[in-house]
C-alpha cells in the first residue's frame, strides 16, 4: 500500500536578505587540513603537529570505537530485531523506517523484512527527488511487501525558505529537509503507535559537519 499526503510546512521563517556571513581568518591565519579540504573557516577546528584537522582525528576515533563495539558483541542486531517485534506486537507495524531510496535505507529495508521486522516506510518528498530515487524506493516496497508514505511538501513554500537561507549565507541548509524529515517520521510513529524509529547512516561518509556550521536538530530541554 502506498499512502502519499500533500501538506504545507508549518515553521513561519523570516531571514533579512542583506544578511551575509563572512568567516574572519585573520586572528591565526590560513590553514588547510593535509588529509582533507577542511580549513580555518571553521572557527573552531585544531590541528595536530602533522597538519591533519581534529575532524578528521574524530572521523578516525568515532570509527574505531564502531569497529570494536561491532567486534565485542555490543551492537548485538539480533537483541535490537528481537526487541523491536516484542514492542510491535498487537500493532500494524514494528517500526517506522525512513526511506530515501539510497543504499542505506535500501538494505535497512531488506534487512528489516529478512529479520522479520513490519516496518512502514516513510519517504519525505522536498521537490529534489530524482527520477532513479522514486524508481528505487517503488521497486523496494514492491519487492520486500512493505507499505509507503509519502508526505510531500508544498513546494513553493520550501523553495521559498530555502532562497532564504542562501540569502542569508547559512550553510547547514539542509536543516529544513532535516527537521521535517525528522517531524515525518515522528508523526507516523505517533499515528500508528510505534516506538521505534529505523534510519540508515553512513559513519564513513556523513556527520562530519562542523558544529560551528550546523545547528541543533532537536530541541533541548
């Protein structure tokens, strides 16, 4: 089955277009990181006696640990499969899993469905889908019998905060889709009474945004 809802953003967004944001370099001059294209732009970022940048020195510790909790038993999936469908049961579905139609979310699903896990997969429509995304996310809820929700945003409106923050020089623009990605998922967790939320993320790849750059996703309390 697969459910597709048109609806408007709700954030009320105003960014001044005369806003632009430069970084100031001058206090300890230029630098650019010997492993990457990181540099003293970001205010915040260190380097060490070779030239290499302490996001790349996280990068580097962050997969490590991965590596050793997988190795120890730790990140046990068959405890996190077996806990998901106790939590499911008397429901329509065990887990919401956020699809994009990548790799990520594509073998999350398919593993999902070998484990025995009923998810409904959620997919958030920003007006940047590609063709070859849609084509993916239809052929893997086909294949693997798994229900779709689509939510597509009014798009006049998301083109329009989305002019503003490149107006306004902010750089985590990705913050809109983020945050409504995120409302998504949570609201059809709510609607259909489900605790837990599945994603697929890349450690290798993705979060290496420097914090200087980005902005909270969750609001704290």
């Amino acid at each position: 089955m697969t459910t597709v809802a048109n609806a408007k953003m709700s954030p009320d967004v105003t960014i001044s277009d005369d806003f632009y944001w430069s970084p100031d370099t001058t206090t300890h001059g230029y630098q650019i990181c010997t492993s990457c294209v990181m540099d003293t732009t970001d205010p915040e970022i260190s380097f060490d006696e070779s030239g290499q940048c302490s996001h790349c020195a996280k990068k580097k510790r962050n997969l490590k640990n991965l590596s050793e909790r997988q190795a120890s038993g730790e990140l046990n999936l068959d405890e996190l499969f077996a806990t998901v469908k106790k939590a499911g049961k008397g429901r329509k579905y065990d887990a919401i899993l956020g699809v994009s139609g990548g790799v990520d979310s594509s073998y999350l699903a398919y593993m999902m469905k070998e484990n025995g896990i009923r998810p409904l997969a959620v997919h958030l429509d920003n007006g940047w889908d590609s063709e070859l995304a849609v084509k993916n996310i239809q052929q893997i809820v086909q294949l693997l019998d798994i229900d779709l929700y689509t939510h597509v945003i009014d798009w006049e409106e998301f083109r329009d905060l989305q002019l503003s923050f490149v107006k306004a020089s902010v750089i985590d623009i990705e913050l809109l889709t983020d945050l409504a990605i995120y409302a998504v998922l949570y609201q059809q967790a709510i609607k259909h009474g489900v605790k837990y939320l599945i994603m697929g993320f890349n450690h290798a790849t993705e979060g290496n945004m420097p914090r200087a750059w980005t902005h909270s996703k969750f609001r704290r309390r």
